[in-house]
C-alpha cells in the first residue's frame, strides 16, 4: 500500500499493531484503545495513534508530545471529519508531527489535505499515484487561509500555493 | 494585463488575471476528472461529488448544469454568454433559480468542459453551486440601490465567495450549507430559512457588524433559524464563521441524509449549547490568522465598479407626468418597481412570470433582450431574485417608459411582482428525478387564471409557492399559499399549506386539510382567495386576513365548494 508524500510516493517507516498481539519494538501505530499500553513503552520508541472520525482530537492533548505521528481516517471520501480534525491537531494542539490520512480518500482531495495539515496519505490503489501528483499540481492559488500559512497575494483574501 | 484596467463591472467584483488563472486551472481540473469518468477511471459514484463541485446534477432526463451567478449579480457580458450557451449547448433556454442561480436542463456531459471553459471568458463558473459544500452566497437584489439599506451587502457576500470557494475543510460538509446575507431591515433573502443567514448594518465606528442567524431551512424539517449572536465585528467575520461551520463538520449528522443539515444539529444540542461549542471553538482560534483585516475589505470593495448616479433634477416629475399620462405604465410602476436611494432613479423588476408561463424560464432572445436593455438603462449590470425574476438596479426615472416600452414590446412587461401571478415553483417531475408531481402545470394554471392584472392589483400581495415533493424546493412552507406535490397511489395530489412567510414576519405555512386531486386544486385556490376578497378589512393582505381570522374561516372554502 504506496504512501504518498509531497505527491510521491515514500517509503513506510510505521507498522500497525496487530489486534491481539503484543505491540512491536519498532515505529508503531496504536488504535486508540491501546494508546496506554503505547505510551507504556520506552520513550524512544517511535509511537503513533490512528484515531476515528468521531474523535474529539483534545483527548490526545496530554500524549501528543510522545507522539510522532496522528492517523485519521476516511471511512467514505465522502465523509469530511478528518479534515476538521487535522487542522484541530495542528491550530489548537500545535501538533507538529506526521499526520496521515487513511481509509479512502480521492486524489481529487489532495489540496484540501494538505491544506488541514494532513503530511502523508496512505491509498490502496497504487494506480492512482499519478492522478494524486496532478491533483496536487493543478491548482496554485488558494482563497482563504490555511494552517499551512500561504504567501498572501497582494489583494483580498488570495494566495498562492507555493508550487 | 490591460483587460486590468478596463471599466470595473458595476455591481460586482472584477476579476484580474490571478482569479482567471485560478478559473483556468478549476476547469482544466474538470476536464481531466471528466476524462477519467469518460474512460472508466472513476465510478459514477467516485465522480459524483467530483460533478457535483462544478455544479453537474444528473436529472430525469439529462444531465442540469447549474451557473453560479454570485450574490445574483452579473453583466450584460455574461448574459450574452449565458445566451449563447442556451443556444449552442441546451434547447434555446435557461431557468432562474431561487438561490439566484441560471441552470441549463439539457446539458452533455461530454460539453460541460466546453462549457465551462465558455464561462470561464466570462469570469463565470459553476463552483459549488451543488455538493455538500458552503453553496453560492445570495443577497438582497436591490443591494447597493434600496432607499431603506443601511449597507451594502455585496462586498461581504463577494469575501465569503471567495472565503468558501475550495474552501480545505469545509468541502465535504454532512449535507450542503446556505449562506444568505442582507443590509437591510427589510428582510429579502429569508435570513432566516438558511443555514446561516447574516444581517449587515453599520457599527459605532462606521465598520460592518452582523447579526447572526443559525440553523433555518426549509426541506422536510422547516424550521426558523435561530439568534446566534450579534454585533459580531467585521474583522471576525470569516472567524466566527470557520467556528460555526468547523462545529457542524465536526458534530452533523451523517448517517441520515435527510437529518444532516446543521438545523438539526442546533435543535438536536439546542442553541445554548450549540453557541457553548461555537464559543469555544472561536475562543481557542488564533483569530490573527483568520483576521478579516479592513484593507483586505476596501482592497475588494476597490474592485466593484460603481454607477454614476446623475439624473436631470426633473427626472422624478418626468416619470410622474409618464404615468399620468398611460395607465398600464402607471400600473407597471406601481406593481414592479422599488425605491433607489436616489431620488432621480429607480429599480425596475423584469417579471419572468408570464400569463401562463413556467416561471423562471428564460429563452436565449430574451437573455439577449435584458443584456441590451440592461447595457441601455442600467450600467450593464443585472440581478436574478430569489423570486427568480431580473433587476435593473439603476433605471433613470425619466427613462424608466422608454424601457418599459420595450420591455412591454416583447412580453416582459408582465405587471405581476409580489402578486398572485409571481409564483415561484420548482421544476417538478418535468425535470426532476426526486419529485412527485409537476409543479410547472399547476403555476401555468393559476397564473392563467389570475392574468387580470386588475384582478391581481385588487386581491394585492400574495406569495404562491409551488414545490414537487417534500424536498421543498419550491419552498412552500414559506409561501402566503403552499402547494405541495404528493403521490397517492401513483396519481398526483397537491397539500395546501397557508400562512408562510421568509420575510421580517417569518413563519412555517401550516397545512390546512387533506390533499387535492390535480384537477380540483386550482379551484380551491381560487375559492381561498374569494374569501379573502369577502373576508379582509380595509388594507389588509391575504396573509394580514389569515393570521387575523386563523385557519378556520379558509378551510370550508376550500373543502365545501359552493
């Protein structure tokens, strides 16, 4: 399953742990039921948290400086929590690690990701990755501010994407 | 770049070449998405809110392309444009819509990118005129030309265009969001039947403050909108905003289509609570990155062309020496124009509710008809209502006949704004693939039966809404009269509902008995309005003698015929 990046695909440093199984010694990614038993391991071990859409983002407030990395998750692309909840991470929590959209997202969505803060994507449909890059290419200027502090653009509310 | 420093379009926002390069890149985008649908590459499920972001629904018949036309403004250009496009791509016409949006019924999804391309010459598009994203931001159609505003609301309405346009977060929302906003005390984009409706009006230090409205809409749930805040300044404007739109994103409804607009959400957590999240948001916010800052307002408002408002000081006798001597122009006047703010101009309203006619509907020669009278007597500039006629917002008064002249000329001067014949209807099971009945007969009907304009004058202000099925498109929970389209064991039965009203006296229409057989239900609104005509007292409209006198008195009428 291909991670993007920067509208590349990058190598995967994290795995998922497995249910059931006791957690890796590696960079892992808890569910949030087992974020405890995550932060109960050395504190130089890696640690990321995927998290459902109908999480409020504020109850990760206290772990979030152990944690490396926020997986949040489209259940349908339709679905749009997850962009709340990654710009709640970065504007109100000032999360600055690796968030990471997961589930099913279109590429189409790409710059609203960015745009909320989202870093990496993780699809199931490798053939997309070249649509993903487009997407991310085809428009430059945005209307509205984001948490990714665009270069305003002389008048009103305009700036551009910086690509 | 010397298209920058032609004449700024009166009314509106001027685009320079950033917002064309931004429109571009939006249809080169729905050409390649509209590709990889022609090819296979996306389902018509993946490609449905691709689609639907550019404004393609796919209808009973064929696929409905729906123009943005921003807070209802546009140009004498873009109306040529629109024309052609009727012409060239659709069957010869366009349709108003009551967000103050033209919609084409008869589109090819493989010319939509042709299409948009078109419209994009014009500074045009079809961005999210559809999808479960901020929708386009309606407005008072007398904006910038009514003698009782107290602001001009289009400059606001033009940052929240841009504010929501691709807006990051907010493009996947559980369900669409309507924003409306107003300048006035007089209510005229029923503020209070949307999602957020925003009241504008001068604060102490001369700045904009709003008045906030949360959680109206009319649909299956009708529901009046509730008082969020007010006085909310201007530098917070796209702020509180985010705060209100980030709390429904966050906690609407989503497992339920029909529960998913914000009014439930306020009803659901009721407004105390709902105002405790919104708060609390806004509260931790870093309110300098959202900071709506005054240059960045006079920088757009620097980009709206004003009229050059000079009239001969006799204009206004002119006029009253025109109407005393033509009674039909005199009543024309009297039924269809507004007061301008200056005493040598007037706002002309273009009924596009022909006798008999489908209301709404516009053909391409008339398109080319308002783009030249609008270039001859209103700066260019022309505006869609939410009733879903046409403005001309600056008519000298001393040219105010010759435009009706022609107006009149070619079937246009219909003296009918704000009467019985003013109806407005969806387009019902002709086009739509949710209705259950067909709304458009029943408007030709009634506005057949009542083209007396005496008889119209005499029964006076009346507000006929027609929708097809509970979707309410034809907002009849806020029509004088509702008529709602209902299937009974596949024949079609219409519901009357009485006593809406989107204005300052904003109130869900209440039914007021079983449903009629289509072939009974322009008789018994004709029986309703006799016993109005019987009833009323000195002054008083349909809807003053309703509220008096309560369901009651109407019901036999409609129910016992003579």
């Amino acid at each position: 399953m291909p991670l993007l990046e920067n509208g590349h695909v990058t190598e995967d440093r994290w795995v998922q742990a497995t249910a059931g199984e006791a957690l890796p010694a590696g960079a892992v990614i808890v569910p949030l039921d087992r974020l405890e038993e995550g932060l109960a391991r050395p504190k130089d071990a890696p640690l990321g948290v995927a998290i459902g859409p109908d999480v409020d983002v504020a109850v990760l407030r206290a772990a979030l400086p152990r944690l490396a990395l926020v997986a949040v998750t489209f259940p349908t692309f339709r679905d749009g929590r997850a962009f709340t909840q990654a710009r709640a991470l970065r504007e109100h929590l000032s999360f600055t690690g690796e968030i990471r959209a997961t589930g099913t997202p279109l590429p189409d969505q790409y710059e609203f990701l960015l745009r909320c803060g989202v870093t990496t994507v993780q699809t199931d449909r490798a053939e997309d990755v070249a649509v993903w890059q487009q997407a991310h290419e085809i428009i430059s200027i945005a209307y509205q501010p984001s948490v990714l502090h665009e270069r305003a653009q002389g008048l009103g509310l305009r700036r551009f994407l910086g690509k | 770049m010397s298209t920058d420093t032609a004449p700024l379009p009166v009314g509106r926002y001027a685009y320079d070449e950033v917002d064309r390069t931004f429109l571009s890149q939006r249809v080169a985008q729905f050409r390649e998405q509209v590709g990889r649908r022609v090819a296979g590459d996306l389902t018509e499920d993946e490609f449905k809110p691709l689609r639907l972001m550019n404004g393609l629904y796919l209808q009973l018949h064929a696929y409905m392309l729906r123009v943005a036309v921003p807070y209802g403004m546009m140009g004498s250009d873009q109306m040529r444009e629109l024309a052609h496009i009727a012409r060239t791509y659709d069957r010869d016409y366009g349709h108003f819509t009551t967000r103050q949006n033209i919609q084409f019924n008869w589109i090819r999804l493989e010319d939509t990118p042709d299409i948009l391309e078109r419209l994009a010459g014009v500074n045009m598009h079809a961005i999210q005129t559809s999808g479960n994203c901020i929708r386009n931001v309606t407005c008072d159609e007398f904006a910038g030309a009514a003698a009782d505003e107290l602001l001009d609301p289009r400059i606001h309405a033009e940052i929240l265009r841009q504010w929501s346009t691709l807006h990051p977060e907010f493009s996947f929302l559980p369900r669409k969001f309507k924003i409306a906003i107003s300048g006035s005390p007089h209510d005229r984009v029923a503020a209070r039947f949307h999602d957020i409706g925003l009241v504008a009006h001068p604060g102490p230090d001369g700045r904009a403050v709003f008045d906030v409205f949360v959680g109206g809409g009319l649909g299956r749930t009708p529901i009046i909108g509730v008082h969020l805040r007010d006085n909310l300044p201007e530098e917070d404007l796209l702020a509180y905003l985010e705060a209100v739109v980030r709390v429904y994103n966050a906690y609407g409804r989503r497992d339920n289509m029909y529960k998913a607009r914000i009014k439930i959400l306020v009803q659901a957590l009721g407004v105390e609570q709902f105002r405790e999240k919104v708060d609390a948001e806004f509260a931790q916010m870093n309110r300098a990155d959202y900071r709506l800052d005054p240059a960045i307002v006079e920088g757009i408002r620097a980009r709206f062309g004003i009229p050059d408002l000079d009239a001969p000081a006799d204009a206004a006798q002119t006029l009253e020496a025109d109407r005393r001597a033509d009674a039909r122009l005199d009543r024309w006047v009297r039924t269809n124009t507004h007061a301008h703010r200056h005493e040598g101009f007037i706002s002309a309203v273009v009924s596009i509710k022909p006798d008999g006619g489908i209301p709404g509907d516009v053909t391409a020669d008339q398109m080319d008809l308002i783009a030249a009278l609008a270039d001859d007597f209103s700066f260019g500039e022309i505006r869609v209502t939410h009733m879903q006629n046409v403005v001309l917002g600056h008519v000298r008064k001393d040219r105010l006949r010759d435009l009706w002249l022609r107006l009149d000329g070619a079937g246009l001067g219909t003296p009918n704004i704000g009467l019985v014949g003013d109806i407005i209807a969806c387009p019902g099971l002709d086009y739509c693939a949710l209705a259950n009945a067909r709304s458009i007969p029943i408007a030709q009907k009634l506005s057949a039966r009542f083209a007396n304009p005496e008889l119209q004058e005499n029964i006076g202000t009346l507000r006929i809404n027609i929708s097809g099925c509970i979707n309410a498109c034809g907002h009849h929970h806020a029509g004088h009269i509702g008529i709602l389209g209902v299937d009974k064991r596949g024949e079609e039965f219409f519901q009357l509902t009485l006593g809406g009203s989107a204005e300052n006296d904003v109130a869900i229409g209440q039914i007021i008995g079983p449903a009629l057989p289509e072939d009974e239900t322009v008789d018994a609104i004709a029986r309703l309005i006799d016993t109005y005509l019987v009833l009323r007292n000195e002054g008083e409209a349909f809807i003053d003698t309703y509220r008096r006198l309560g369901a009651a008195s109407f019901k036999d009428a409609v129910y016992a015929p003579a």
